[in-house]
C-alpha cells in the first residue's frame, strides 16, 4: 500500500487537536512529511463574535465562518464537526479510504450518536453529518437502544471501582501501569492497607449521602494474581452490597478453586476471564504465559459457580488475520459465556510493542469485524456497549457484547458518562458526574506504585 504523502501548514490557534486528530486517523494511509510537494494549508481563528477556518489543499479551496449565539458549547461543537468533516471529506476523496467513524474520532461516538432529533434518526445522522460508515452508524443506534432498559438516571447512583495493579507477567501490548507481581512483591501489603482505608471513606461518603451503589468493579491489573488473605480483606469488607460485583481474573492460570470459593462467598458475581486469543503461538508472542489449556481448565472451573462471566480478546495481537479471528471468537462462542468483549489492538507508548510496525497488523479488517459480529448476534449475544481508543488499528472499536439480561452495568454507565464512578487505587480515576449540567469533574491517583504509596507516607 501507497501512502499518499503531504506537508501541513496550520495557522491554528484553536482546535489544533481535533485537526491533528483526523489526520492521525488517516495514518498509515496518510502520511506528513516536512517538505512534500502537496500542502495542506488550514487556518482556523476565534473572535468574539465568531469562529471561523480556511483550507487550501489542491484544488479545495473553503472558507468557513460560524456566527456565536447565546449558546457557546454548540456552536463550538458545531464548528468542530463542520472543521473535522470537511477535512475529512477532502482526505477521503484523496486517498479513496473511507474510515469507519468518518470524522467522529472521540472515544465515545454513542455519546454523539444520542444527540440526533430522535432514536429512529440516529442512522441518518451520523451518516450524514460525520461520514460515519452505515455498518458502524447500524450498529451505534443498535447499541444505543439495546441500552435503553438497562439503566436509569440518577444523581444518587454511584459505582466503586477498585484498582489493584499487579500481574503475573507483562504482556507485549500492554499499556496500563500493571507491575510485575515479582517485582513488586514487598510493596503489596501495604498497598492493600491503604485500598482498606479507602474503602472505608467511601463507605462513609457513601451513607453520609444516602448513595445508591449500582456497581462494584475490581479490575487491574490482574487482581486474582495477589494472595488469598489479602484478595479477602478487599472484598469483605464490601460484600454486604446487594448489587453488580465484578472482579478481574483475566489471567486464566490465577483461576483456581479456593479463589472462586472466596469470591462466591463474598457475594462476588461477576468475573472476567480473558483469553484475548485461543492461539497458542499468538499467546507466546505476547508475553502472555497463559496456556490454551489453562484457558479451558479456567472456564470448566468458573460454570461450576454462578458467576456471569466475561471475555475479552483483542483483534490484531501478533498480526492475526481472519482465520485466528475468527477462530478465536468461535471458541469463545462454543464456551459460551455471558459477556464477550470484542477489542481492537490499540498500540500506546508504554507498550513493548509500540512504534513496532504493527500498523500493518489489522488493516482492512473493518468489514470481516461486521461479519463477526453478525455471527455474534446469531449465537445470541447482543452489542450492548461500544467505546473507542486513541491509536486504534484500523479506526476500529472496542465492543461489548451479551447474552440478553447479562449486561455489565458498570461497563455502560462508565461508558456513557451517566453515573459518577468513586476510584480508588494507583491509577485510578474518579468520575462525578453532574446529571443536571453535564458537567464532569475528575480526580486521579499517581499511576506508579511508588509515588501513591509516598501520597499516603508509606515509603
Ligand atoms: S494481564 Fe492485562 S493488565 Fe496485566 S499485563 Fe496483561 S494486558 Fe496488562
């Protein structure tokens, strides 16, 4: 594959990021150079009366002027859409390649998709005023009212969400700041300790406000890789919730017996075991020391409980094509569990295999990942939340789908930005959501172990 190259000129002072963000979601297709023979001239400027760009690449010549009203966050919303899709519209007749969300690059395009005029409108409206491929629009509007009896609004709901960031090895494509259980060992203790103490200040937040608590989440990290005794004062301490409790065993070779036993007790119901492929050599290349074996010993073992279970795989690990693929997803099929989550390989700094050359690894599988889910649906299982990453293969997304009555609340309300999500851990992100403005204010925890041990005085 030829990649078209150009130079960019910007005279940007506003919205440099969301031109930067189209021409990002071109690559590889597209590619800029400093001194190329094609320049791609934009201007974009903000007065207090309006916003307004000029483009000037070949033959394209627009020149774009939106007049403010009373209402600054939609015209400014508008302006960006207007901006993006005309770059858009510009690459795509140049290069031929028609991107699967058109211009919508953020990370939640059921968001966008909410704000057409009507549920039965959403189709057009994405089509029509992002470019947003048929298939992926189809499927936004399918998402968005397969939602629809999942959830309600309110401003008392909240979600827990506890991160414990340790693993049994660090996969190839990893990105999250997961430590290396071995190498960590000494600091587990009291990382324990202080999620404890955190604990306990939610629950007094918690009844202070009269709360609803929808959901509890223990991700990671691989929290089913640290010892029993301490997986136990986490969860008894919040086992006494009459709601939705996941917790994260994603690595398939941590799944024994005495955990499962643990978790059923404390009124977990809710784990995740991730194979994130069924390839065998796929699984050595990443880094990921799960056997195929061990993957199936794991799930015998979880159906004995009454776990919902969730899996994961990604699409594009190790350059898998259609065959591994879609293996994969058949024998994640075959073992039927609640919820399958569809991701695609998004390739981020901190990652061993970034800047590799895996552009190349799922190109062009945009189609054949409809084809999937399609067979998804066949079996039964139903597209209920949908999110995308920056630096997504192939522009594509990360899907969740489930068994009808199955849904993971926490993975739509997360999603959606409907419901405030208390965090705690190294890493972790709180979420208060303000239903009556849309207003959303975060708090983060330091990502390395070192530093939030040093917040809390225990280094
Ligand atoms: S198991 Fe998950 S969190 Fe842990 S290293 Fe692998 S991808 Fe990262």
């Amino acid at each position: 594959m030829k990649s078209l190259q150009l130079s960019l000129k910007c005279i940007l002072l506003p919205f440099l990021n969301d031109v930067l963000e189209i021409f990002k979601a071109y690559k590889p297709y597209i590619e800029i150079v400093e001194d190329a023979s094609d320049i791609f001239f934009i201007e974009t400027y903000e007065n207090s009366s309006s916003y307004g760009y000029k483009l000037i690449f070949k033959t394209y010549n627009d020149i774009f002027n939106l007049k403010k009203s009373t209402d600054i966050l939609d015209d400014k919303r508008k302006f960006k859409k207007k901006l993006k899709t005309t770059i858009y519209n510009i690459l795509k007749n140049e290069t031929k390649i028609e991107l699967p969300y058109g211009s919508l690059t953020g990370v939640r395009p059921t968001i966008v998709a909410k704000r057409a005029s009507d549920l039965n409108n959403i189709n057009f409206y994405l089509t029509t005023e992002y470019g947003v491929s048929s298939h992926r629009a189809k499927l936004l509007e399918e998402i968005i009212i397969n939602q629809k009896n999942i959830y309600e609004l309110n401003q008392k709901n909240i979600c827990l969400y506890i991160n414990i960031p340790f693993c049994p090895s660090r996969c190839s494509y990893c990105s999250f700041l997961s430590n290396e259980i071995s190498k960590v060992r000494q600091f587990i203790d009291i990382y324990v300790d202080i999620l404890e103490k955190q604990i306990d200040e939610f629950l007094e937040i918690y009844v202070k406000n009269k709360l609803i608590l929808k959901s509890i989440y223990i991700g990671g990290g691989t929290p089913s890789c640290i010892d029993l005794n301490l997986i136990e004062k986490i969860i008894s301490k919040i086992s006494g919730f009459n709601c939705e409790f996941t917790f994260e065993a994603g690595r398939a070779e941590t799944i024994k017996t005495e955990l499962l036993d643990l978790l059923e007790k404390n009124n977990v119901n809710r784990i995740s075991i991730n194979p994130q492929t069924f390839s065998k050599e796929t699984l050595l290349k990443i880094n990921r020391n799960t056997s195929i074996e061990q993957i199936y010993e794991a799930f015998n073992l979880a159906k004995k409980y009454n776990f919902s279970i969730n899996s994961d795989l990604i699409i594009g690990l190790n350059y898998e094509r259609e065959n591994e693929i879609f293996n994969s997803i058949k024998e994640l099929v075959k073992i039927s569990p609640d919820n399958i989550t569809i991701h695609s390989l998004s390739i981020k700094k901190g990652s061993t295999i970034a800047n590799k050359g895996q552009e190349k690894a799922i190109i062009g599988l945009g189609d054949f990942m409809i084809d999937c889910y399609n067979y998804l649906k066949l079996n039964n299982y139903f597209p209920y939340y949908l999110y995308r990453q920056k630096n997504t293969l192939d522009n594509l997304e990360n899907i969740g789908f489930s068994k009808k009555g199955k849904e993971c609340i926490y993975n739509v309300l997360n999603m959606e930005d409907i419901c405030s999500i208390y965090a705690i851990g190294a890493g972790a992100i709180s979420k208060f959501v303000n239903l009556e403005n849309n207003s959303i204010e975060r708090k983060s925890y330091p990502k390395d172990i070192k530093q939030f041990l040093k917040l809390f005085d225990k280094i």
